[in-house]
C-alpha cells in the first residue's frame, strides 16, 4: 500500500468514526427529530467500509463467468434456444419421470423425452444433500421430487409420490390446462361480464387498447386474449360448454350491417368520448343515449343455421344479487395483511397466519396477463387452506377487461373477495392507464367499480391512495360514491402517487375520508402501521375505521400481528427470529419444491425479504420505543453474533444467512434486492 492509498484509508476510517461518535452525542430526541433510530449508546459502532452501495448486486465468484457473458451477448436467439435445449439435456436436468421413481423405463417419452435420461451422471453432479428433513416427509407424505430431492438422504427408501398431490390436499387457485387453452385460443366465453356491460352502457366498438397496453413489450402470451369483448367472436368451448355469442358482436368482413347498426357505432363513440370528457349527464345532454345496445343479427343467424342453441347474455338484471345482499365481510378489528409485491407470497402469507394475521390478500396481478392465461401470473392467485379469510388483487385499466378478468377468477378460483388496485404506483402500470391513474379518471373508477360488482357475487373492494398529485387529494370527494358505485369497502393508502414513500401517511386525511364514508362502506386505513401502539392510536381517533392494513411493517417484523392481538412490544430474539425464517424456508420448498430448482427459488425470495428484515431494531437496543417506520438505524451491535449478522445492510450478509438455511450457494450466483427496501426518504423508493 503506498502513501497516498494510506492517507486516503485514514481519511475514511476518520470520517467514519467522527459519524459513529457524533450519533453518540446526540440526545435520543435530537436523533428521532431528525428520523435516526435512537440505539442505546452501548450498541453503536462505526459502520462497515464497503466498495459499493448496499442496493448493488452481489455475485458469487466463477471462473467461467466472464467469457460466458461475453459470449452470451454475442450469440443469436436461435443459437441460445438450441443451446438451452441442450442444456436441458445434460444430466443435471434429469427426467422428472425418472427422478420420481428411479426407473429409466418410467419415462413415457422414451428416446424423444428433451430431458436427460443419465441417472448415474445427475448423482455424479448433484449438489450435496441440505441438512435437515424432506419438508414432504414431516407429515407423513411422500416426496414428490425423487432422486431430484435436495433432502434425499432422508427418505430412507421412502416411494416418490405424484408431483400435486400434496400441493391439491393444501393449495388451491390453480390454473388448469383445459381453461389457459381456451384463454390462449380467445375461446373463453364471459356471459356475465358482457351482459353488466351492456346493461351500463359500456358495450361498444372495437378498441385498440391492446396494443396500448403491450406497448411496453411486457405483456406477451401465446395469444393476446385482452381486447374489448365486443370485439369477440362466435366460439365454441372446447370443455364442452354451450356456444356463446355475444348479441353485440360485430364479425369482420360482415358486409351485411345495416345503416341502424353503423349509426349507432358512431352515437357511442360519440357518447363515449363525451362522458370521458365531462361524465354521463353531459353525454344524455348531446342526445346521445348512454344505453343504446349495439346489435349485430348475422353472428346469431349462422350459429341457429349450424343448429346450435345460442347462449345470449342475460339482461334480466332482477335476478342479479344486489351488493347489499352479498355475502358481506365484517373487516372490523380484523388484522389485515395488506397484498404484497414479491415478497407477499404464499409462503410469507403462511408465515404471517401463523403469528396472528387474520386476512390474506394474494400479490397484485395484472388483467391481461390472466386474460391471456400466463401460468406465471395465475399463481399469484395461489390459496394455501390455513388462509380462511383471502382475497386477491388485480388491477386494470377498462372496465372490459376487469369484469371479465372478475368473471373469470370467481369461476375457477375459490376466493372471499376480489379487491381492485386503484392506487399503484409503479410506472409501467401507470403509463397503461392503470393503478393510481384511475385517479384522474372518476368516471372510468366508476364504470369499473360498477361492472365488477354487477358481475361477481362476492364482495369487490378497492384500494386507492389520497390523489394523483402531492397537495390534491381527492378521494374525499369521492368516497360516498364509492359506496353506490357497489364497492363493499376501500382502503385508503395515505400518500398520494408522486409523494410515494417520501413522507409519512397522512392518517389525518384518511380520518376525514372515514367520517365522510356512508354507513354501508367500510373503510381500511393504510401507511406506516408498525407496532401495537400505532395500531390503538388510529382506532381510538377515528373510531369509524373499520381497521388498519398492515404492509411494509409485516415485512420488516411479520410479529407485528402477535404484538397487536397480545398487546405487547416484543423483544424478539435472535433464535426465534431464525425459527420464523426455517417456516419461511420449509414453507417455500413445499410450494416451489425440493429439488436444486425450488431451492433457489425459495433462497430467491428469502433474500427479497431479508432485504426489509435488516431495518428491524430489537426493542432491548432502542432508547425510545417503539421503533418509527421511517427510523433510520445507525450501524449498532447486536447482543449476540447472530443479531449482529441480521442487522447487516449488505446482500452478502443476506446470502450467509440462507446459507445456513438452504446450504451453500451455487457458483456464479448473483443476486439484487429488487426493491430499494434499505433506502430512506427517497422519492423514488416506491
């Protein structure tokens, strides 16, 4: 080391003990004015020196890796299809036939199976066995993984079993195989979606707003399934369902329409452009009738000379439930978890049943993607059996597309309630005219809201944020309505979209809104809800609030649902915060398996979480308590080893705790948070 790289170690190391000292310094009511966790004194430490930000992502070392990329970034995708196609026949990619029972015979496929045959060599590469007992194995099942297990030394000549056998007995909300092929064909009949939207009016042309919503490349199917439904055509199910047709489709090169049906094509676009300008009223003021229907007669009149019985929409709407008399959900007092991105799994949801939680609700899914049958997408929607009372999310941007995703999931999905985003904040749905830009839209909130309630016979609830723009709020002018529009409840985020995380809720506004709410709506507060105290206070100052959604503050300590239910600050050990991660890892291989496969993906998403894990601060540490969402912790030592390590900001820190969970890492491992979950007061952090 030369002079000039000693002086400037010295400059840090300094800099750096000088930060670590005046934190020392300072009273616990200075650091918590200026939002720093007020350790006690003893705990401090300097914080560690690193070469990078936290956020960077931490890769482990491989002597291939370099040339690999290189050569990787060279080849054509035809190259690097043929390329994974032999890949998958190398013997680590044995048969799952063959890994289940051993037999090489096993495999139906025989010599055209694409997966290896090669027992011998996939035992010669396999990584070595995990410590600790099959997950499947604990309860007196089989494992389904065979050979392919990561825990095999403790079957003990224990039989394989069938790959979904013990995911059907506790899983439920799969994806079929007969319904995602309608989906891929357009062949998926929504009877009940059509004939809400007619009877509201909302019938008409073909949009294009399905290349407006795949303009960013991120919606891809087999076949796009997500267009406006008057633009469908006659089908027949392939599971052996009546022939459906809606009485407003308009068949392409149809040369028989008559001059009636083309001038009512033009009144409702007419209308429709008039009412997203200025709303319904003004719409009936122009002349133009806000339920004129769009009948097409040649589309029914070939079906009934093929001598097949047409299924039309119902518009006997007297037989359809009211929303005051659908099974309704008394939410009050009840602890909500509030749905999740990424690491709002299944696993982490089984985790926080068992510390308390009452209502699950599933990760937001996207319309379109459900629409076109994305298997990835469809399990989001996945129900575990000790979830008695769960929801899922979706969020869209036409009231098309959302009731019939709403039709849909009520069909083969078991669920209590489908809640609708209308406060997301994240660009790419933002910029398709979803999440929180309904905000600006209240007519097309209210067209939405309407047609899901009209469609679906279990509760539809919403879930928005104060306004579009920081210094706008507007839900309060809107919250009776939400109500009438057929809404059984709304949570209310208390931040609006451009503020994000930036400042803290403003439970003051949502207490407003509560007051303002009609009896029939219950309404869910939302934002920065972290311990049993925050929880009392926003009970006791607005009494009306039906309960508190709890977030980022599951996340960060998911016993926060102990804490409320006990009414206690939990000083929560090192031990047992390891044994709420071993549920959380054993919970994950029983949904994404046992093998190499499903152990990465459960370390995947165990690092996700362990990224928001790292902001808790044991209470016996803290001079003020309890500890503030938006506290930001300074470098301290935990009271013992472990402590210590899981307070670590760094990835790599994170990656040594799964490795004492799920064994050692692969090489060329890499991982990055995929949220900036260790980032304070930044706009961007959303």
């Amino acid at each position: 080391m030369d002079e000039d790289e000693r002086v400037k170690g010295g400059s840090v190391v300094a800099e750096r003990d000088q930060g670590a000292s005046v934190v020392a310094e300072q009273t616990p009511e200075q650091l918590v004015a200026r939002a720093i966790a007020p350790v006690k004194k003893d705990f401090l430490r300097p914080p560690p020196v690193r070469d990078s930000s936290p956020n960077d992502a931490v890769s482990v070392p491989n002597d291939n890796t370099t040339t690999s990329v290189l050569a990787k970034e060279k080849k054509s995708k035809r190259q690097l299809k043929r390329e994974r196609r032999q890949e998958q026949k190398s013997p680590r990619n044995l048969c799952p036939a063959i890994a289940k029972t051993g037999d090489v015979s096993s495999c139906p496929y025989k010599d055209k199976c694409r997966f290896s045959h090669d027992v011998e060599g996939f035992k010669a590469q396999k990584p070595a066995d995990i410590e600790g007992q099959c997950p499947f194995l604990k309860f007196g099942g089989s494992c389904p993984y065979g050979l392919a297990c990561r825990f095999l030394s403790t079957h003990d000549g224990v039989t394989s079993g069938n790959l979904n056998g013990l995911k059907n007995s506790s899983e439920a909300n799969g994806l079929s195989k007969d319904v995602q092929k309608l989906l891929w064909k357009n062949k998926m009949g929504f009877s009940k979606a059509d004939a809400k939207l007619k009877s509201l009016g909302l019938a008409g042309p073909k949009s294009k707003r399905n290349d407006f919503e795949n303009k960013d490349g991120d919606d891809t199917g087999p076949n796009k399934c997500d267009q406006s439904y008057e633009s469908g055509s006659c089908v027949t199910s392939d599971s052996g369902s009546k022939l459906e047709c809606p009485a407003e489709v308009i068949q392409d090169g149809d040369n028989d329409i008559d001059e009636k049906s083309e001038s009512d094509v033009l009144c409702l676009q007419k209308r429709r452009k008039i009412e997203e300008n200025h709303g319904p009223k003004e719409a009936e003021d122009e002349g133009v009738s806000v339920t004129d229907p769009i009948v097409e007669k040649s589309c029914i009149e070939s079906v009934q000379e093929a001598g097949t019985d047409v299924i039309t929409p119902e518009t006997d709407l007297s037989l359809k439930l009211h929303s005051r008399e659908k099974k309704l959900i008394d939410y009050r007092d009840k602890l909500y978890l509030a749905p999740l991105t990424t690491v709002g799994n299944l696993p982490f949801r089984r985790v926080c049943k068992v510390l308390g939680a009452d209502v699950t609700c599933g990760e937001m899914a996207m319309c379109t993607n459900l629409l076109q049958g994305q298997a990835s997408e469809w399990a989001l929607l996945r129900r575990h059996s000790s979830e008695d009372l769960f929801g899922v999310q979706i969020c869209g941007a036409y009231p098309d597309t959302v009731a019939r995703t709403v039709e849909l999931i009520e069909q083969e999905c078991s669920i209590d309630f489908i809640d609708i985003n209308m406060g997301c904040p994240i660009d790419i749905v933002v910029n398709k005219g979803a999440g929180s830009a309904l905000l600006t839209k209240p007519m097309r909130m209210k067209s939405i809201v309407e047609v899901s309630s009209g469609t679906a016979d279990i509760p539809i609830t919403v879930k928005v944020r104060t306004a579009y723009f920081e210094g706008k709020n507007r839900i309060d002018s809107l919250i009776a309505d939400i109500g009438s529009w057929g809404a059984s409840a709304v949570t209310i985020h208390g931040r609006s979209r451009q503020q994000r995380y930036s400042k803290l809720a403003d439970w003051d506004y949502i207490y407003q809104c509560t007051r303002k709410a009609p009896a029939t709506l219950q309404v869910v507060g939302n934002g920065d809800v972290f311990s049993f105290v925050d929880w009392n206070n926003h009970r006791t100052e607005c009494p009306k609030l039906a309960t508190c959604m709890v977030a980022r503050g599951a996340l960060v300590k998911p016993w926060i649902f102990t804490e409320i239910k006990e009414q206690r600050h939990w000083d929560i050990s090192s031990g047992e915060r390891l044994n709420i991660l071993k549920d959380f890892v054993n919970f994950g291989l029983e949904h994404w398996g046992s093998d190499t496969k499903g152990v990465e993906t459960t370390r995947h998403f165990l690092l996700e979480w362990l990224s928001y894990t790292c902001r808790y601060i044991p209470v016996g540490l803290l001079d003020v308590v309890p500890q503030r969402i938006n506290w930001r912790p300074p470098s301290y030592y935990g009271r013992d080893e472990l402590e210590t390590l899981m307070a670590s900001d760094s990835a790599a820190d994170w990656i040594r705790i799964s490795e004492m969970l799920l064994g050692k890492v692969p090489d060329g491992f890499t991982f990055a948070p995929k949220h900036k979950s260790n980032a304070y007061d930044r706009a961007e952090n959303g």
